[in-house]
C-alpha cells in the first residue's frame, strides 16, 4: 500500500490527484486541447509580446544598475518607509511597470550579485512583483469593464496596497540590517562586456518566458479539468452560499476561484459584469493576489537562491486584501459615471 510505503500524506494525495487527471485525459482529451490552444493564443497575443520585453530590459537594468548612485539619491526615501536601500527604487519601479514576474526575477539577481542582503531581499519580495499597466488598463479596464478610466482607478489601487504591505514589512526581519550590508565586490560579472550581457539578457528572457507560457499551460488546463468534473461549479456554489450577503453571484464565485489559481483566466470570466464597488473590489483582490499561475513563475527566479518564500506569498495575499477594501471604498466613495 502508499502508506506502508512511507510516503508522506501530501504525496499520496498528488499521486492520486494526478492519476485521476491522467485518466480524465484519456477518456475526455478534446477539452484540453481546447485548454492548450486558449492558453497558447493567450501566450502569442498577450503574456509573450508584453512580458519578453520588460524580462530583456530588467536583465539589462539589473547587470548595468549603477547602485551607488540610486542608493544616496533613494536610500532618504526608501530606509525610511521600508527600510530598504536606495537602489531597490529601481526594482520597484520594474515591478511596477513591467508586470509579473520581472519584480522577483530582479530582486533575486541582485540578491546573487550581492547588492542586496538577505533581510532586504525577503522584505523587498513581499510588495515588489506586481501587475503592469498595460494588464490592467487593456485587459481589466476595457475588456472586463469597457473603460480604461476603472483600469486607472484600479492600477492606483494595485500600488497603494503594495506600498501599504512594504510599509508594514519594515518591520520584518530584526534590528536594521544595513549595518551588516556590504558593498558588492567586483565580480566576473562585472567584467563582462557590453555584447555578453546583451546576448545573456536576450537568450535567459527567452528561456524565462517558455517557462512562464509552461506554467500558464498547466493551469489552464487544469481548470478546465476542473470544470469537467463539476468540482469548479460546486466551488463557485459554496462560495456563493458564504459570501451572499456581499452580492457575490455564482458568475463571481467562478472568476474568484478560476483567477485564484489563474489570473487572466479569472479576468476573462469576470467580462461584462457591471461595475460596482463589490464587482471592483473582486478584479482589485485578483490582481493584488496574482494567482498561483503567477507565484509559480516568479518562485521559478529563486530557486537559484536561499531566499524564502513566505514572506512573498503572504506579502501578496495581504495586497490583495488591502486592494479590496481600498478598491471597495474608493468606488463607494467616487462611483464611475
């Protein structure tokens, strides 16, 4: 038997949850190659020509970073609120700009460089790695509530409540570490030319961007199993049954659950609901919270590292509950015409 096998608990579980899916795929395999092909359309129209660009220049950003100079312009502003040295200004500013996962790719390449301790590191992981505006002005605002003026509103959003974490991270990790930061000594890296760091930026996004298409593949799919089987329809039933009282519809329940685990998947099947201060508390929670689709491809960066993490996944679950209420009360507050 598995349990006289010694195999731990969760590893049954798995083995089983896998073989069941494996069987589902035999009997039923026209779904999901459905599933592959949305998810590969998505990959070519969308994650592929936005992200493969940011990954290039975040590398080229990061191995060029001129962080003496960041660090006394930036450390006024950001040793205060977060407690992090100047030059993660720069790492915040391409979270924000260049969307999952470019956030936690160049926080880890830094943290192997040596301009980041380990304390600043795991701190700087919890609010650095957010969704770009392109995702959501372009996807969230127009195409789930047809106004780009709603994907401004929410992208404002997105980044107060990251900022809101940071904040409270500060407080994370003991006494100050800058006293045990250490300037980063001249490495081979450094030595590289201009056409080796060129070539290596190109060539690792490349190669990154396959991997974030493979883990979007996988849960596509895995979503559609899900729905085969009706367990995502029993999902969304329970979640409306618990969340009634706060207009949640069975509609609702399947973008929350499906965008739990998948982001874009979540905000395709919140298209064309109306907008209200619950409807965008719902888009601003997804968003904050990434889905496990996208924690999967940023986890990806740090497994090159010693780096934990759990101060990124509940770095972003709470950035996701802070979008909520904040999302909930701005739009209550200043309803869109």
């Amino acid at each position: 038997m598995l349990q006289s096998s010694g195999w731990p608990q969760a590893r049954q579980w798995f083995f089983l949850l896998c073989a069941l899916s494996a069987a589902l795929l035999l009997f039923r395999p026209a779904p999901a190659m459905e599933a592959v092909r949305e998810a590969l359309r998505l990959c070519s129209e969308t994650i592929v020509p936005s992200l493969f660009p940011f990954l290039v220049l975040s590398a080229l950003l990061t191995a060029l970073l001129p962080t003496a100079a960041l660090d006394r312009f930036l450390s006024p502003l950001m040793r205060p609120l977060f407690r992090l040295s100047g030059n993660c200004g720069a790492v915040l500013a391409l979270g924000f700009s260049g969307g999952y996962p470019v956030g936690v790719r160049t926080t880890a390449a830094l943290y192997r460089q040596g301009q980041l301790n380990r304390s600043e590191a795991q701190r700087l992981l919890s609010f650095c790695n957010n969704s770009g505006p392109g995702f959501l002005l372009g996807v969230v605002g127009i195409g789930v509530f047809s106004s780009a003026a709603v994907g401004l509103r929410l992208y404002v959003v997105h980044i107060a409540a990251a900022l809101l974490v940071g904040f409270l991270f500060r407080f994370f990790g003991g006494k100050d570490p800058f006293a045990a930061h250490r300037p980063k000594p001249v490495s081979s890296q450094s030595a590289q030319s201009l056409a080796q760091l060129f070539t290596e930026a190109v060539t690792g996004s490349f190669f990154a961007v396959l991997n974030i298409c493979a883990f979007v593949l996988f849960f596509m799919i895995a979503l559609r199993l899900l729905s085969l089987t009706g367990l995502l329809h029993l999902l969304a039933a329970a979640l409306e049954m618990l969340l009634a009282p706060f207009g949640m519809t069975e509609h609702l329940a399947t973008a929350l659950f499906a965008g739990f685990l998948e982001l874009s998947t979540g905000a395709a099947c919140m298209q064309g609901a109306l907008l209200t201060p619950g409807t965008a508390a719902l888009a601003a929670f997804l968003l904050g919270w990434g889905g496990l689709s996208v924690h999967c491809q940023s986890l990806l960066f740090l497994l090159e590292t010693d780096l934990s993490c759990k101060p990124y996944l509940v770095g972003k679950f709470l950035q996701g509950l802070f979008s909520a209420v904040l999302a909930f009360v701005l739009f209550t507050a200043l309803p869109c015409a």
